[in-house]
C-alpha cells in the first residue's frame, strides 16, 4: 500500500508519503515548525527538516526509526504514529 503522511501537533505539522508492504513501510516526510515554543529551543532548531524513515506496520499504526536533516545536523529519531480518523 502506498500513502501520503499528513499531521502535526501542537508545535510541528508533518508532509510525506510511504510505501508499504508485508508489516513493513518506508517514506520521507517533510517536519515545519509552525509555532514556536516560548522559553525552550527547537529541537531542528527552526529550521524545515526533510526525514528519511522505515519500520513496521498496521492498518491501524506504525513504529519508525531514521534521520532527520536539520541544517547541516544529521539527527536519529523513533516515533510510534497512530491512524487518529480516515481523510
């Protein structure tokens, strides 16, 4: 299956797309901090941050790991997603 990643939280929005197969998937997305957090520095430090990343998983959710480019930083990272409602 194949898809597009659309998300965000209270700080960041998320852009991308995956493909997937057998319990596992790969894609890029595309993180933008939209508000800055008062008092505390941004952990991509402002800057718009292209990620690479693959895993597994489910209709329903999925766990990555990859390395997100932050300026001239290279930085690992691991996040469990979860499908909230069906676009």
């Amino acid at each position: 299956m194949d898809g597009r990643i659309l998300g965000g939280d209270a700080f960041f929005y998320y852009l991308g797309s995956y493909s997937s197969a057998d319990g596992r998937w790969k894609g890029e997305m595309l993180n933008q901090e939209h508000t800055p957090a008062k008092g505390e520095s941004s952990v991509f430090g402002g800057y718009e941050v292209g990620i690479g990343f693959s895993g597994t998983c489910t209709a329903e959710s999925g766990e990555l790991e990859g390395i997100a480019l932050a300026g001239k930083r290279s930085l690992r990272l691991a996040a469990s997603l979860k499908l909230m409602r069906r676009a």
